[in-house]
C-alpha cells in the first residue's frame, strides 16, 4: 500500500493546518526537484515515508521544554522544516552551505508559512552558539558529524542523529574522540537504520583528523 499524506497524518497524528503546509512543502519540493536534484529521483514514489515520516519521527524525541532547534547541513529540509512544521514553538535555525539549496530552503518555508531561519555557511566557519536541540540527517560519518555538533551545544542539549546501517562502525570509532551519553532506538523508516540520541558531548584529548573536504557530506548507509 502507498504511503501518502493520509497514511502520513494518521501515523504523525498531524493537524489538518499541519498537514497542509507538509503538502506545500512536497508540491514545491518535487518542483524544485526536476531541476536541481535536492533528493534522489528514485525516492520520490515514495517521499511521504523516505522523507517526511523519516524526519517526523524524530519528533518524540525533541524535549518538551525545547525552545530552540539547529539542522545541520539542511539540504532540502530534512529533517529540520519537518520538525519545525510540526514543532511550531521551536526556533528553528537551518544550516546549508550550497546556495541554491538555502534558496530552496527560503522558498518552501515561505510557501509553508515558517519563520525559520536559514544560514547558508559551512558549519565549521560558524561561531559557536547554543540550541537546546541538535538535528541532522545523512550529512557526515558520526565522527565528523559531533566535530559539528560541538559547536552548537550546551550542558543540556540533546543532538538527534538519522544514521544508517554503518552507525555501529561510526559509533565506535566516535568514542575515540568523544564523551557523550549516547542511546540508539531503531528507525521506522528503515529497518538497518537508527536514530541515535546523543548528550553531554565534550570532546577527548585526542581530536578526530581533519578530512579534505570537511563541507557536507553524505553518511555511507543512510541516502538522501
């Protein structure tokens, strides 16, 4: 059975309002898409759950008190215009460093109505800042990943991760660098993946070595 808007609000349990700006989002999101490849062709057919479902579940997730949410490496908005359509109290801040993509990202949150905020910069040229939520989906190996991160949180900061079927390889080789209090549960969107929750993120004394190219990246195992 196809998993569309309807399948989508019955599993969110998203307003009509809600869902409304959602279907916003994905008419403007495949538009844009013919011409700029934000996502894989191939996931299209079946956006509603690759996507959206995928980046909504990290919803219940977010703590109640949160106020604040950073996306890191946004791309096109997942999973941050998701959780920022159906979290409207957060302060939603989208990460982006390729310009055509932050102007998607300004055009589908017009069009949904979302006061969200969109720096199109690499996130290693950023100064730091606190958010009480960290997000980010298929953007780096988890290693470089909280290199990311470390910039944006705080003593009470909670950084949710999308991860793929590789999360174990990373995980481990991530404590080599990094304290943290981490716990995983596994995706409903893919069976190999995970959403991994992470805390109290300080660095070891040893720093993870610095890539080539540190921009955004991709995570083996987990495709746009």
């Amino acid at each position: 059975m196809p998993f569309g808007p309807e399948e989508f609000a019955h599993q969110s349990g998203v307003s009509r309002e809600t869902l409304a700006r959602l279907k916003a989002y994905a008419d403007i999101l495949t538009d844009w898409n013919a011409r700029h490849n934000l996502v894989a062709k191939s996931t299209l057919p079946d956006l509603w759950n690759r996507h959206f479902w995928d980046s909504a579940q990290l919803a219940a997730f977010v703590p109640p008190e949160a106020r604040t949410l950073a996306d890191l490496g946004s791309g096109a908005g997942f999973p941050g215009l998701v959780l920022a359509a159906l979290r409207p109290e957060l302060d939603v801040t989208l990460f982006e460093a390729t310009t055509k993509k932050c102007a998607f990202l300004q055009a589908a949150a017009d069009r949904m109505g979302l006061p969200v905020a969109i720096e199109n910069a690499r996130m290693e040229d950023l100064p730091r800042r606190t958010f009480d939520v960290v997000t980010a989906r298929a953007c780096a190996p988890l290693p470089q990943l909280l290199e990311y991160a470390h910039s944006f949180v705080g003593p009470n900061s909670v950084c949710l991760f999308l991860k793929g079927q590789n999360i174990g390889v990373e995980l481990t080789e991530a404590t080599k660098y990094w304290n943290m209090k981490v716990s995983q549960v596994p995706s409903q969107t893919d069976p190999s993946g995970a959403i991994v929750t992470v805390r109290e993120l300080g660095p070891r004394h040893v720093q993870p070595p610095k890539t080539a190219n540190p921009g955004r990246r991709q995570s083996k195992g987990r495709r746009r």
